[in-house]
C-alpha cells in the first residue's frame, strides 16, 4: 500500500547583514601667514666740532677797559721805579764827582744813549688763540628684513560609527501537505479498476 499523503517542510529562511564599526576622520588644513617687518640702514652722524677761543689774543691788540686801566697802572707802576734809580743813579753821580769833573754832560750822554737803545718793537697778537676740538661721531646701524610666520592648524576630527546588524527574513516557514493517493470511489464498486476480493481463497 503506498502512502497517500507526502508532507514538504519548508524552513524558515533568514538573511543577516553585518555593518562593521569604523572610525571616520577628516584632514585637518594648514594656513600660513606670512608678515614681513622691513628692516633698513641707518647713519648717525655728528660732524667734528672746533673751539676757537680768541678772548687774549684780541685783548693784546684792543684790550678791554678793566685791562686797559690795569696795564696803565703797571706801566706808571714801572716808569716810577725806574725813574726813581734813574734820579738815585744820578744823585750818586754827582755826589762822588770829583772837584773840576764836568758831570752834566756824561749824565745828559747816559740818557739820550738809554734812550736809543730802547727800540718798540712788539708783535701782535702777543697770545695765541686757545684751540680746541671735539671728535666727531658716527654710527652705522643696519637691521635685517623679518618674516613672522603665523601657522593656523585645524584639528583632525574624528567620528565613530558604531557596527549595525540587520536582520531580513527572505522565507517564511511552511508545511506542504500533497495528497498523492488515487480518488476514493464510494461505494468502492464504482472504482472502474475495482477488482472484487475473492472471498473463497
């Protein structure tokens, strides 16, 4: 007797889908600015400076009136001294002249021979100009050109995604119950194959 029902299981069918964790990260960018500080050269300087102090060499030729009055008294001051040997010298001539020696004209000789010898020769100016000097200066500074960098970094910017697992059922589970047997005559007679059963064996 062969089976009449054939029964299919069909399993249910699911399709996983798996999402790994990454870590998402942008490039940070660089600028640069660069600032320029000119430099330059630079000279400083003080020419020589000359002091001419010509204050006595003036006054020996135009003296001043307080010098001019000091000078008078000095030479007054001095004709009276030599005026005063002069008269000594000559008194004591004529004290020691002897009787009959003719004094008067040696005297009289004396002076006009001290006179001749006495020759006014002076140089002007009798003083020099006091000269001095102070030394001049200079001063060479020179400055280099400068470049200043400003660097403007931005961070890297890190993203975590986390893992995804996705779960799709494709199939859904089933039972597939077949018939597979032949009609069922009733009464059984009717069956066109029908064989009745024999009884009497």
């Amino acid at each position: 007797m062969y089976p009449l029902i054939e029964i299919t299981t069909v399993p249910i069918e699911i399709q996983m889908k798996v999402t790994p964790a990454h870590l998402e990260y942008s490039r940070g960018t660089a600028q640069v600015e660069i600032r320029r500080d000119e430099g330059g050269l630079n000279i400083r300087s003080s020419p020589i400076r000359v002091n001419i102090d010509t204050f006595e060499a003036r006054s020996s030729i135009v003296p001043t009136t307080a010098q001019s009055v000091q000078q008078q008294a000095q030479r007054g001051e001095q004709a009276v001294y030599q005026a005063t040997a002069v008269m000594a010298r000559e008194g004591r001539m004529m004290m020691e002249a002897k009787i009959g020696e003719n004094v008067i004209p040696q005297l009289a000789r004396q002076q006009t021979m001290g006179q001749m010898s006495q020759v006014n020769v002076k140089f002007i100016p009798s003083a020099q100009p006091e000269i001095s000097w102070q030394g001049g200066e200079m001063s060479i500074r020179y400055e280099m050109d400068k470049l200043n960098f400003d660097w403007r970094m931005k961070d890297m910017s890190f993203t975590f995604v986390p893992g995804d697992i996705e779960f799709s059922v494709t199939q859904q589970p089933d039972v597939i119950i077949k018939y597979v047997g032949g009609p069922l005559y009733v009464p059984p007679s009717s069956d066109p194959n029908y064989e009745p059963l024999d009884v009497k064996a």
